[in-house]
C-alpha cells in the first residue's frame, strides 16, 4: 500500500452497478422459478451482467498517493509517478500527460449537461465563480472527471511545495501500463455462453 492514499470512484457508475446486479438477480430468478428451457440463455446473461458491471462499473478508479497517480481501467492499469506528470486535463474525461503520452480513466467521465448544471449549483462551485474563476463543467465539483482532477491537482500541488518532486526529469520516467487480460476474457466465455444457451434453447 502506497502512502496517503485517496480513491476517487465514479458515483454514477457504482449506482448503474448495483442495478446491473439487481437486474441479473431478477432474471435468474425469473428463469429459474418458470423452469422454462427455452430461458437457459438468461443464467449466462445474468452471470455477464453481473462481471461486466463490476469490470467496467465497479472496479475502475483513479488512486492518488504521495507517490503517484494509479488509475484503474476496464482492461489494464496505469501507473503515473508525479515526476512523469506534465498536465491534468478534463475535457473529454480525466486525462494525465506524460511527455509523448497520456493516460485516460476510464472512472472519470466528463459530465453531460444535467450532471453539469447539477454540479454548477454546488455552493462550492458558486463560490469559485463568485470569486471570478470560470472552471469548465468538466472541472466542477460534483463530477467524476472534476472530484478526480481536484484530488490530483491538490496533492500534486503540495508535493512540489514541499520540494518532493524532482523537476525537469519527466522526460526520463518510465510509464508502465499493464495489461489485465482477466475482465476480457471473463467477458468473453460469458458472451459465448449466452450464445450456447440461445442455441440449445432454440
């Protein structure tokens, strides 16, 4: 465990999350309860829920510690030192630049315009208006992209305050993105069990 760790998650996504699992519970019940052949394409469908929401909804996040940034995708994960990091930008999603490279969480979307105007009516987010600053709505506090971007700015901030991060050697640093082939193939044979299933019920 790395020191003074923060994890930032997508709200949105857990709750989608939780769903796709009610959802999956449901229809397995359903099947289960009709004892009906021509539904044994629901169990794989449900077990496909239930790993894609937790893969793709659940799991991913962005860890921000005293010696980086981790951020946790669908299929891999990177990890960003802070001597490596040039910028912090939210246009379209979370994005982290390294010199010739960057790094998008797949757990901190832009907002659309609802979550937007929701966030805009934060008090803290009047408050920075009220103070002159026009943050974009991808920046705002309330949004994944924003609460992940304040995070990383803030400690990115007092770690080069406090002289712990070397300046001019992010072009020398090593950024390693690892492949975690699990969630995919998970995916995969449950994909074709759902096929299997409409096969054999047909």
């Amino acid at each position: 465990m790395k020191s003074n760790e923060l994890t930032v998650h997508s709200r949105f996504n857990r709750i989608v999350a939780v769903i796709l699992w009610v959802l999956s519970v449901v229809l397995v019940v359903i099947a289960a309860s009709s004892g009906d052949q021509r539904l044994l394409w629901v169990y794989p469908t449900g077990l496909f829920l239930v790993a894609y929401a937790y893969f793709a909804l659940w799991r991913p996040n962005v860890t921000v510690s005293d010696e980086g940034v981790l951020i946790q995708n669908v299929t891999h994960h990177i990890f960003v030192p802070w001597v490596a990091l040039i910028l912090v930008d939210t246009k379209h999603a979370l994005t982290l630049y390294t010199p010739g490279k960057k790094f998008t969480a797949w757990s901190a979307p832009a907002p659309g315009l609802v979550t937007a105007y929701t966030a805009g009516r934060r008090a803290a987010n009047r408050e920075t208006r009220a103070a002159g600053q026009r943050p974009r709505h991808a920046d705002l506090i309330g949004t994944d992209s924003g609460d992940a971007a304040i995070v990383i700015r803030e400690r990115w901030e007092k770690l080069k305050n406090a002289n712990r991060i070397a300046i001019g050697e992010a072009g020398e640093v090593t950024v390693r993105r690892v492949v975690e082939p699990l969630p995919l193939l998970v995916l995969t044979v449950l994909a074709a069990g759902i096929v299997a299933g409409f096969f054999y019920s047909s």
